[in-house]
C-alpha cells in the first residue's frame, strides 16, 4: 500500500488492510457504514432472499450443534455427560468458556483434575481453537450466511463485492474512498486466489466423487500468495464458500487440522470393512485416498470409534 493518508483515528493503515480481509462480507459492509459515513453502500445483496445470502443446511450449523455431535464420539459415563453437555451450551460463537472452571465444578460435585480431562477430550474432537476463542465458521443460532466465495458448476469462481460509492464533500475524503476502494480490490484478489486454490486441489470434491477435502497448508497458501502466513489465516477467518457440494467454511480447505465432519465417517467405514487392519494399514488406505495423516492420529480417532463399531445403528446418518 503505497498510499499514505491521514487515516480515520482509531486505525492505521496496516490495521485497515487486515480489517478488510479478515471481516466477511456482510460484516465489512457493516464496518464501513459505521466508521465512513461518506462511503454509501448498495446492501440489496446482502439481504435475505438475494441471491447471495444463504440459508444454512444441515451440516452448517451452530458451534454447540456440532460439538454435540462430537462429544457423542467420546462414549462418557453417565456422570461426565450432563457436564460436558453444560460445557458445550456455554460457549460463545467463538469457542470460549462463559463460566468459571470452579462453578462447573461445585455444580456437578467432581474435581477440577477430572474437569480438565473432559475438557481436553471435548478440545480433541471439537474445532481448531476450541477453548482458545479462535473459532470460527459458526454462529449461534444463525440462520443465513452470506457467502464471500461461490464456486458454479462449471468450477468457475466468484468473489462477492461490496458496491459503494462517495458521497464525501471534500478533496480528503475523496482521497480516502479511493484508498477504500484500493483496499477492496486487493481483498477481491486474495479471495480469488484462495478460490482458485481450492477449485485445483478439490475437483473430485466439488463435485461430488470424493468425500474428504484436500487441505492447502497456510505456509503454502502464503508462499504462493507473497503474504504472511497470518494474513492468509486471516483471509479465511469467518468466510464461507458456496459449492456444487454445498455450503462449507473457508477452513475446510486450509490449515492442517482434520476436518472430522468428514473424516470420522470416513475412517469408520474402513474400520467396518477392515476390522483387524493396523493403524499403519489404515494410514495407507486412508493415504490412497489423498488423506495425509500419522499413524498416531489413526490411532487416536480409531479409539474414538471403537465403541461405535459395536453399534448397529449409523450415528453418521442425519
């Protein structure tokens, strides 16, 4: 960013750059209604019932929804249950914990060694950042999201913009909306290269063949882009992306934390097929199918489905 502006109060301009990659689309048209006021915004799309804002389908749901799915993987005892039930509805869209580690314990009369257990456990099979609040891809009780990247049948992309126009009355402002403007062109073509990469590591994916996602590592994303591996992180924070397949978060196609939501379905219907299998045979198969994991982590979610195999019924299906 060669130009140098006397920016609004609170920012300076290398936090401006970061505030527009991070914010989704619908937040950053908030940002820029609140803090420039001579920045008019066209918000139609972003309305219910556009063709850019989408209703969620099951599978993009919220935090809780989908930690309860998870913990169900953990077999607990009927006394663990209600407090790691009580855990999970007392987290925020973030992943922090709204209470007090001493509370939990006095109400559910256990220890705080066995609280830090479960709470471990629960980190284990929830999302990146858990416990930590760097989560993201969910909301509480959200209903629409608005995607910032849809990719069409034909793999061909699409970043969604944000339309505005001036209506500054001075030489300064002015000045500043073409910043404003240099900033939204420099997030369109990071979001688009962040597309592109999904669509060449993830055409099976996309359309339907295979059922796991292959991941990009942010050190390559950045590598490629010339950014900082954080800026890159920050490029995928809270964004969704529209599909053939469906709505996912941007994080299922970056980073190198395992997407359960998919590989847990996965990894137990080899289980099923190869019951005697090693965890070595098991990280080949899973291998074959462009999934890159240790054998420690076979083991450990195979240990986590190992209760489930006992089971008739397919906890998988919704």
């Amino acid at each position: 960013m060669k130009l140098k502006l006397d920016l609004a109060r609170d920012f300076s301009s290398k936090e401006l750059f970061f505030k527009f990659v991070e914010l989704p689309v619908g937040q950053l048209a908030q940002f820029l209604q609140d803090f420039f006021p001579y920045v008019s915004l066209d918000l139609e799309d972003l309305e219910p019932g556009s063709p850019f804002v989408e209703r969620l389908v099951p599978g993009e749901r919220s935090l809780q929804e989908d930690l309860m799915d998870a913990i169900a993987l953990l077999r607990l005892d009927e006394r663990q249950e209600p407090v790691a039930e009580y855990i999970v509805y007392n987290l925020d869209e973030r992943g922090n914990l709204l209470v007090d580690k001493k509370e939990i314990c006095e109400k559910f009369s256990i220890s705080l060694e066995e609280l830090e257990k479960l709470l471990e456990a629960i980190k284990d099979v929830g999302p990146d950042g858990l416990f930590e609040g760097s989560v993201s891809g969910f909301g509480r009780g959200a209903t629409y999201v608005q995607p910032d990247v849809v990719i069409h049948e034909d793999l061909s992309v699409h970043v969604k913009e944000l339309a505005i126009s001036s209506v500054g009355n001075d030489k300064k402002q002015e000045k500043f909306f073409l910043y404003i403007v240099e900033l939204l062109q420099r997030r369109k073509e990071i979001m688009l290269c962040l597309a592109n990469m999904i669509v060449r590591k993830n055409v099976d994916f996309l359309l339907g063949k295979s059922v796991y996602p292959s991941k990009t590592k942010f050190v390559d994303a950045a590598e490629e882009l010339g950014l900082h591996v954080s800026t890159v992180s920050k490029a995928v924070s809270q964004k969704y992306v529209k599909t053939p397949s469906g709505i996912f978060p941007m994080h299922t196609f970056f980073g190198r934390n395992i997407e359960t939501k998919f590989f847990l379905p996965l990894l137990y219907g080899l289980l099923k097929e190869n019951p005697r299998a090693s965890d070595e045979k098991l990280r080949i198969l899973l291998q074959e199918r462009g999934i890159e994991v240790s054998r420690r982590t076979v083991n450990k979610y195979r240990n986590l489905l190992g209760g489930l195999l006992r089971e008739s019924s397919d906890v998988f299906k919704r």
